[in-house]
C-alpha cells in the first residue's frame, strides 16, 4: 500500500532545478497551537474510545480475579502496558486502513484521512508504543501477561486488519484480540489462565460477533463503498438476521459460563438470565421484514449496557 502523494521529480526536472536555485527559507516554527492540534491527533490515532473500554475489561479481570488483597502496582503497571498495547494497535490499524477510513463517513476525520498527521507518524507512533508496552508488562507484570499481549497485538494487526478487505469471517478472528484484556487482567494478578478466566474471554468473544453484525447492517453501504466485507452484503439482510438470533442464543448460554466457574453469585445469574433473554426476544422481533436499520441501529447500542451491567455485576460479587 503505497500513501505517497506524488511521484518524485526526476533527476532532470526542471522544477527540481528552479527549488534548487532558490534561496533556502526558514519554515516557520511550531505555535502553541500547532502542537496542541499535534497532541490532540495523536491522541485520536490511538483510539481513546476503545482504550477506555478496553482498560475497563482489562480492570475488571483483574478484580474478579482470585487472591488477597490487590497488588496496586502490579494493577497499575498492567493497565499502563495494557494500554500501550492497545494504542499501538489502534494506531497500526488507522495506518493500514488510511485509505478506507477516508471512504467511510464515521471514519474521515480520523488523523490520517484529514490530514492532520502523516502516515510515517502514525508508523512510528504505532511500533514505538508495542516497543515500549511489552517489555513493561512482561518486566513489571509478568511473562503470561506480555505473551496474551503480543498475540492479541500481532493477532489484530497482522490478521484481522487485511483479513476485513476478504471475508466477513475476519470479525470471528477480531474477537480473538477483543476478547483478551479480562484475560489479561486475570493474568496480571494470578500469572496463570483458569477456567473461570477463559468465562470471561468466552464471554466477551462471542458478544462481538452479533454486536458487529449489527452495526454492519446499518452501516452496510459505507462498508461497501469501503471494500470491507461484512455479512449483510455478503449474504444479505435476512440470512444476517438469521446469524445475530442464532448468536445471541449462542451468547445466552456462554453467559452462564462464569456462574458455572463460581463467579457472580446469584444476582449475577438473574442479570444474565433477564438481560439474555431480553436480547433474545428483540432479535427475533428483527426478523420481521419491516425491521431494518432502526432495528439493527438500537439492538447495537442495547448490547453496550448490557456487557456493562454484566461485568458490573461480575465485579461486585468478587469484592
């Protein structure tokens, strides 16, 4: 993928002659402003919507899981690791999907696409935050932390990332990085992954898979204009529809796998069960032919409150 401008001028341009007959002028130095638009890039190119939830999932994990009392430092370097990571992800990502993100509505303010930082930073930026995110989970934290990192991080970029240019299956293999930080955090405080850790990795997997469906119904035409593939273009409106009731029964049942692993209590197997069911029922009302974007539209953003209020209740019943 090539992000250049313009052809470079050969040896016998003569608008390489006239630059170079010209006198050298000083380029202008950076205002205040100039570096506060900088800042404000760079903190876009890193996503701080997903990180924050991310860091949400990472801190939950880390608080169910088993032992005494926490050790906030550990905690501490673990989140900041974690959230190098994730930023570096973020921040490949935008690089390698400069050229999409600039055909997609939701996505042309990003840094890249409007202007506002150059390719090569969003590279280095990128490599740099993964350089320094590993080395502090595996030092300060430790070595099973750092490899979940690694593999959610090359997992993302290296996999998922082109894969959504091929196949609508490439959602299945971003879950895999979607789903690691409560692993993560579970590591972080035990250095083991157990059952009741995998639960939660369950949990949060197979959540996504409907959840993006979603959004790709009613953002189905700026995917297509994109190049991305996503199911609904794939296969179309109804067998979509199909797929997120199938899923979200799927989801139903994989939420019972931390009560089964001792996790939550009982207020946690009715918040699962109402809330489950409650998923349940509206899917199958989208299968109505007069359900179409609206529908998709408002099953997308019932399904954040529901991840909230599980892991929420998942938190309580640990401390």
């Amino acid at each position: 993928m090539s992000f250049s401008a313009s052809p470079p001028e050969g040896p016998s341009s003569p608008l390489l002659g006239a630059v170079s007959a010209a006198p050298a002028i000083a380029a202008p130095a950076a205002t205040p402003h100039d570096l506060l638009s900088i800042a404000r890039a760079l903190i876009d190119l890193t996503k701080p919507g997903v990180t924050r939830m991310v860091l949400a999932t990472t801190w939950a994990g880390a608080v169910i899981a088993p032992g005494p009392i926490w050790n906030y430092a550990r905690l501490a370097w673990a989140m900041f690791g974690t959230a190098l990571i994730v930023a570096s992800a973020n921040a490949l990502n935008m690089f390698l999907e400069a050229d999409v993100d600039a055909l997609m509505k939701r996505t042309q303010n990003r840094p890249l696409p409007s202007g506002r930082l150059s390719p090569e930073t969003a590279l280095w930026c990128g490599v740099s935050l993964a350089f320094i995110g590993i080395p502090v989970l595996d030092v300060f934290v430790n070595a099973a932390t750092a490899f979940l990192g690694v593999m959610a991080l090359l997992s993302y970029v290296l996999v998922y990332t082109p894969m959504k240019r091929a196949s609508s299956l490439a959602v299945w293999v971003g879950a895999i990085p979607g789903a690691a930080p409560p692993l993560m955090g579970w590591t972080a405080m035990t250095g083991t992954i157990s059952w009741p850790a995998l639960s939660l990795f369950a949990l949060l997997f197979i959540w996504q898979v409907p959840h993006f469906h979603a959004i790709a119904i009613f953002r189905a035409d700026e995917y297509r204009r994109a190049g991305l593939r996503v199911l609904p273009n794939e296969r179309g409106l109804s067998y979509t529809k199909r797929a997120i009731v199938v899923l979200l029964v799927v989801q139903f049942a994989v939420s019972a796998l931390p009560a089964l692993a001792g996790l939550g209590g009982k207020i946690y197997v009715a918040a699962a069960a109402l809330l489950g069911a409650g998923n349940v029922a509206y899917a199958v009302y989208g299968l109505s032919p007069s359900a179409g974007p609206r529908w998709a539209r408002t099953l997308f953003f019932a399904s954040l409150p529901y991840l909230v209020v599980l892991f929420a209740v998942l938190v309580v019943g640990a401390t």
